[in-house]
C-alpha cells in the first residue's frame, strides 16, 4: 500500500474495508493482527466463498500478502498429547 503511495490512515482504512469484505464471506473474528478465523463451524463455506465470489472483495485480493487455510477438526486435536504420565 505504501508503494501505491497511500498515506498511514488510508492504510487503516484499506485494513478495515479488509476486515469488513472477510466477515461478509464468514471470516467473523479477528484473533490476531490480520489472522481471522471462523467461529461457525463452517469454515471450507467461508473459503470457498471468498475464492468463488473474489471480485466482492476487490482490496482483500489487491492487498493480500499471504492466504493460509487451517483447518481445526477432530483429526487435528492434539489435545491428548498434552497428558501427563503418572511417573512413581
């Protein structure tokens, strides 16, 4: 965006329309600077509402950096790892 030659609030206001254009494709919440995530379960929809309608989210795909899918489901629970054994 700088090299576009945009000023430091323009910039914030292109991260808020950012913002804006990911919750309407069901990226609801905002856990770290510009890592949002879904909280409805449905999160393949979400991406593949982004992918499938781009040109609703014109500054997303403009400014976009990097775009990594994670998803969270039962087979990346690694919440039993975490068990401490019972040394005695």
């Amino acid at each position: 965006m700088k090299e576009d030659g945009m000023s430091d609030s323009e910039i914030s206001k292109v991260y808020s329309i950012i913002a804006k254009e990911l919750y309407q494709a069901g990226f609801d919440d905002r856990i770290q600077h510009s890592v949002y995530r879904t909280t409805n379960g449905d999160g393949i929809n979400s991406l593949i509402n982004l992918l499938g309608q781009k040109e609703r989210f014109p500054l997303f795909c403009q400014y976009k950096e990097r775009v990594h899918w994670m998803g969270c489901d039962e087979y990346s629970d690694v919440t039993k790892a975490f068990t401490l054994c019972k040394h005695q």
